[in-house]
C-alpha cells in the first residue's frame, strides 16, 4: 500500500510501453524487504462503476458546445443523431447515463 505524493504529468516511452516517475509513501510490511532501484506496475483507480451500459469511447461525436451525441441505425445505412448523457470514461470505454438504451444500434465510426 501507498500514498501517491506526485504523479509526472509526462511520461517516458520504453519498450512500447509509457512510463510516468510517481513518488509515494510506501506503508512497509514485515517480511517485505525494499530496495534502491525497485521498480512497480501499478493500477490507479479514481473511480469505479458495476452493472452499466457502456460503449467505446471512440463511437461518441461531439459538438462544439459540448453536446455528445451518437449516430443511431434506422435502417440499413440509414443514421439519425442522438444526443446523450454520459458518465465516466476509462479512456477506452465510457458510461452511458441516458439517451439510449440496450436495444439501440449504435454506429460504429470507421465502419462502413
């Protein structure tokens, strides 16, 4: 367990993979030994949600408001614009609150 002090708002790319330097207070546990030099992988979670409906992130469309919306499928080929509530976001998959439910067929964008 730790307490993060500071997060780099940059990260360092190795090895295909992005890096951020954090500083933390480490509780130490007994029979666990740290050393110079150790280094961690670590989840961060802000926030956490169970039991939601959700779409990938990369299927929203905004407006210069602010406004989301989502192209929804009438017919074949056909798209009409809904607007929609949304929640919290993973950065890959987001929360939908409300404007559509698990029978709407949602457009894929760079589908065809």
């Amino acid at each position: 367990e730790a307490v993060l002090d500071y997060i780099s708002p940059k990260g360092v790319e190795e090895s295909g993979s992005v890096k951020f330097e954090i500083i933390a207070d480490v509780v130490q546990k007994e029979g666990i030994f740290l050393r110079a030099g150790y280094s961690a992988s670590a989840d961060i979670i802000l926030d956490k949600r169970a039991n939601v409906l959700a779409i990938l992130e990369r299927d929203l469309m905004f407006e210069d408001d602010g406004k989301v919306y989502v192209e929804l499928e009438i017919t074949e080929q056909e798209f009409e614009k809904r607007y929609i509530q949304v929640g919290l976001s993973d950065g890959i998959n987001i929360e939908i609150l409300g404007g559509i439910d698990t029978s709407t067929k949602v457009k894929v964008q760079g589908a065809m």
